[in-house]
C-alpha cells in the first residue's frame, strides 16, 4: 500500500542535542512538507521541498533543517537552537507544489528530557 | 494578516447532525480543505470545496460562501466515531498556492 511513513513515533531530547526525524513517502509525490501541531494551534509550517534538492523555508523554520537527497525522503532535524521542540510533528506530501490535498504521515511525538 | 476562525470545542449526540463553521481571512484564495483528525493521527482528507455552493460525500457535507469567507462541515447521522478534531484549511493566492493555512481545529465529542 502506498503512504507516508514516520519514525519514530515518540522521540525524547535531551538539552543540546540534535535529533532527526524521518519521513518517507512512495506515493511518486514530488512536494512534501513539515507541520508541527501545538495543543490548541492550528497546523503551522516548519519547510517544504517542492522537488529533489530543493526546499524553502515556512512559517517557522528557525532551529530546524532538512533535507531533500531522494524524492521518497525529507527528513527533519530539530537542532540544539529549537528551545521549545515539544510538540507534534507531521509530515505530509501532496502530487505537485500546487497544492492537491495533503497526504499526511502518523507523526512524531517529540518531547524534552 | 492571515486568519482562519472555528469553534474550540462542539457536543453533539449520537445520531443528531452538527455543523462545524469556518470563517477565514487570506490574501487570495485557492479553495478551502476539511480534514478529521483523531487524537495523535494523521489527519485525513474530508472534503475541497474551491467554488460557492455545497459538496455533498455521504454523511459528510461542506460548504462554502467566498463573498462571506465561510464555510460550514455539516455531519450527519453522527457516530461515535465522529469524535474527533475537524480542521479547516484555506490554500492561499497565486504566490502561495502551496501553502495551507490551517485553523487551530474543532474538537467534536459525541454522546450517547
């Protein structure tokens, strides 16, 4: 079956340290984003990749990075510098950069030792 | 500014029929997305609606009023497992037609 694979599902941090999350897709989508949800708040968006080697920055980059190597993959990396990472972390792609519905993966639980 | 309105929380009972609104201020407007989404899920697509009028999807209906910047998600013959978050979404004008702006959602609890 076709989808979007997160992992891990829970994810804990310690103080300075960076942690990956990753995302997987074989749906051929060639956008793919990064929302992070906070209890109360709207999805907000973290990066986008539109296509291979290339993504821009959403609302809410600061202290986060990607990657966009292969077009099945776009991991998230919430660095040292995100000082308030908890939340939950969603990945979702979509056939273009047009904008069809979003497809979304299960999402990452990441909290703060 | 960018701004999408929804109620925080709805109560309804098993088998009544609910309406969750939506209003929402963007600059431009590329169509506006339903989703559900059960408590640590994916959320899941409902209903697009790009043009005034309502789209039906069996119990599931959604409509939309661009002149009034609203739309309503109306469930009917609710089911227990209808408790759950319904976010609006609205993609953007021409310069952001990839983004979606989502709403902070509707939490929908149904009762016996």
């Amino acid at each position: 079956d076709g989808g979007i694979t997160q992992s891990p599902k829970y994810l804990f941090r310690k103080e300075g340290q960076n942690v990956t999350l990753s995302c997987e897709q074989n749906l051929n989508h060639d956008a793919m984003y990064w929302y992070r949800q906070d209890p109360g708040q709207g999805l907000r968006l973290i990066y986008y990749s539109q296509i291979v080697n290339d993504f821009q920055k959403g609302d809410i980059a600061e202290g986060y990075s990607v990657s966009r190597e292969k077009k099945e993959s776009f991991p998230l990396t919430v660095t040292s510098a995100q000082k308030n990472p908890t939340a939950f972390y969603l990945c979702a792609s979509s056939i273009t950069q047009k904008g069809e519905k979003l497809f979304f993966g299960s999402g990452t639980q990441l909290s703060v030792l | 500014g960018q701004n999408i309105d929804q109620p925080t929380e709805m109560t309804a009972t098993e088998g009544a029929i609910v309406q969750i609104n939506c209003t929402y201020q963007t600059s431009g407007f590329n169509g506006l997305f339903w989703y559900q989404q059960h408590a640590g899920e994916a959320p899941t697509f409902l209903s697009y609606n790009v043009l005034d009028g309502l789209e039906e999807k069996g119990r599931f209906s959604s409509f939309l009023s661009r002149s009034k910047g609203y739309s309503y998600l109306l469930l009917k013959e609710l089911q227990m497992k209808d408790s759950a978050s319904y976010l609006c979404a609205v993609r953007g004008g021409v310069d952001s037609s990839y983004k979606l702006i989502f709403g902070s959602g509707t939490r929908l609890l149904v009762r016996p």
